[in-house]
C-alpha cells in the first residue's frame, strides 16, 4: 500500500514535501541555539580558564552553524509561502478562452514558459493545500473523540465515587436501628484518643446494656426486640451532642463517645439517659431500663483505645452486679467498692 500511494505521487508533491522536511529540519535547530547560548552563558564561566579558552571556538562554529540553517530553512518556508501567495493570485486572474478547434497553436514563447511552469507550481500548492486540509479534519474528528472520551470518564468517576460513598456509609450502619455500628465506633475513638495525646483534650466512653430485653424477645417475639432497639437509638439521638458518636455495640448494647467530655460531664449525661428511659412509653408497653458504665481519659486508664472500653465494660459489669438501672464510673470499680451508685 505505501509503495502504491509513492508511486501515485506527481513529481510536485514529492519536490513539496522534500521542500518542508528540509526547511523543518533546518528550523528545528532553534533549540539547539538556546541550549548552546545556555551552555556559553552559564557552564562555561563554571570551568577553569584554561577549558573556556579550548572550548570557546567550539561554542563560535556552533553558534553560527546553527544560524545558517535556520537561515536556508527559513529561505525554503518563504519559497513556499510566495508560492502559496501566487496562487492565490492566480485565482483572481482571468483565464484565456480556449482556442477554436481548426485554428493553428500559438507558438510558445518565453512568456508562455513562464505561465505554464507557473501553473505547475500552482498545482503543486493545490495538492500541498489538500494534503493540509485532510490532517486537519482527522486532526479534528480525534480531538472530538478525545473529549468525548474524556467526557464519558468523568461521568463514570462520578458515580463511583457516589457508589463508593454510599458503601462505606451502609458498611459503617446498624441495619436495625441505623446508627453507627461497632467497626465505625473503633475507628472514631481511635481517632479522638490520639487526639487527646496531642492535645490532651479529655474523651470519655459510655457503654450501656438494656436490662430485660430478653424477656422482651422471648415474650413479645423480635420485632418487638427491634422496636424497642430503635426507640433506645431515638432517646440517644435526642439527648446527645452532634460532635458525640452513637453506635449499637452489639446485641441490646450501645456505646457513646463522649468527645470533649470530662468523667463529671459523662456521669450527667448517662444520669439523663437513664432518667429519660425510665419515663419512656414503648409500644409494646412494658417498662426497660438500662445499666451504664463509664470510663474517662485521663483519669481512668492509659491513652489507648481498647484499655478505655475495657475499663467502661468493667463499670458496666459493675451496675450489672449491683442490681441494674444504674449508672457505676471506673473509678469506683477501681476503689473495690463494686462501682455502682443508685439510680434515682
């Protein structure tokens, strides 16, 4: 096919397109004149004066070496835009009428010559302009691919990061209750932990365990189980702070993390739960209470996350034990005093 398409080559096109590669060439060693100024304005003062001195006539010859070609190659680019001008000329002259058949030929004189290698320079720009033409309408159509392309992938990174964010928020959702799950809770209070080593600002966790929801389930079936859940994920809702992370921990067991809370202001806050439960009207009408457990950085434990909930589970065993719907703090767990005080 290549061969082909030489062969069905007139002699103009292939003279033209010499004509540019060579005048391309010639012109391409602009940027090996602003490398070489470079090098003999900024390297050479580096060297000694015994190496500018053998290099410099080197640094000359290439200097005006590169100026002469850019000189032949921006003579052949003029060659070729008067060539482009004549033709355009040509256009707006009026061409001879055509001899009547019978009549004899004129003889060709000097200025026939001209006028017939005249328009074959002209046909050779025609093929040049045509040549131009067709790279610039598949230049066109592969732009116009490109962005349409382009396009298309931006729509789709779109909705994978909006499929991608919506995963992550079910994966970090109870599905009964729609507060946080327990995975979601870790991460947070690893988050705040470190926190509080940088910045020692206090935290405080709050695990609390539903007393007889058991019965509940066994009695009234699951979905009253469920219900029941999702009133306790309202009443902390309720009565907790923005900032504050609610999650159900596991089974009838919720934790809240506390941020910027001291032991006192967690204390407080499980009173009012537990208050607020108490006077809670559920569907199924029976009464549930909740035992509380608390600990708090930095009075209670180490700066680590899993030394903090265990420290709040301990105290939640600890109102367990004492008889339920009460709210017991670490530190009386600590003391050996069972941890928990009465609830009102």
């Amino acid at each position: 096919m290549a061969r082909r398409a030489r062969a069905a080559e007139t002699p103009a096109a292939r003279r033209i397109k010499r004509k540019i590669l060579i005048a391309m060439a010639l012109t391409a060693f602009l940027p090996m004149l602003v490398v070489a100024y470079l090098v003999y304005a900024y390297a050479l003062p580096l060297l000694d004066a015994q190496a500018q001195e053998r290099n410099l006539p080197w640094m000359l010859v290439m200097l005006s070496g590169t100026g002469l070609l850019m000189a032949a190659g921006s003579f052949m680019l003029w060659d070729l835009a008067t060539s482009v001008v004549r033709h355009a000329d040509s256009l707006n002259t009026p061409r001879r009428p055509l001899p009547v058949p019978g009549t004899p030929l004129p003889v060709p004189s000097l200025e026939t010559s001209a006028v017939q290698q005249y328009v074959q320079q002209s046909d050779e720009v025609d093929t040049l302009m045509q040549s131009f033409s067709r790279m610039l309408v598949t230049v066109e159509q592969q732009a116009s691919d490109v962005n349409e392309y382009a396009r298309r992938l931006d729509t789709a990174y779109k909705e994978l990061e909006s499929t991608s964010a919506q995963l992550k928020e079910f994966s970090f959702k109870d599905e009964v209750t729609g507060l946080y799950n327990r995975r979601f809770f870790s991460i947070r209070l690893e988050e705040e932990v470190s926190r509080y080593r940088r910045f020692n600002h206090p935290v405080s966790v709050v695990l609390l365990d539903l007393d007889g929801f058991k019965a509940v389930n066994d009695d009234l079936g699951h979905g009253a189980g469920d219900e029941t859940l999702r009133a306790m994920a309202e009443i902390l809702l309720k009565q907790s702070r923005g900032i504050n992370v609610i999650c159900r921990y596991g089974g009838d067991e919720f934790a809240v993390l506390l941020v910027e809370t001291s032991k006192s202001g967690a204390r407080l806050y499980a009173d009012r739960i537990r208050y607020v439960l108490s006077t809670w009207t559920f569907a199924h009408g029976r009464r549930v209470t909740a035992s509380f457990g608390i600990a708090s950085l930095p009075e209670d434990v180490a700066p680590a996350a899993d030394e903090l909930i265990r420290a709040a589970d301990e105290a939640l065993y600890a109102a367990k034990r004492a008889g339920k719907n009460r709210v017991s703090v670490h530190e009386d767990v600590a003391a050996g005093g069972g941890g928990a005080r009465p609830g009102a």
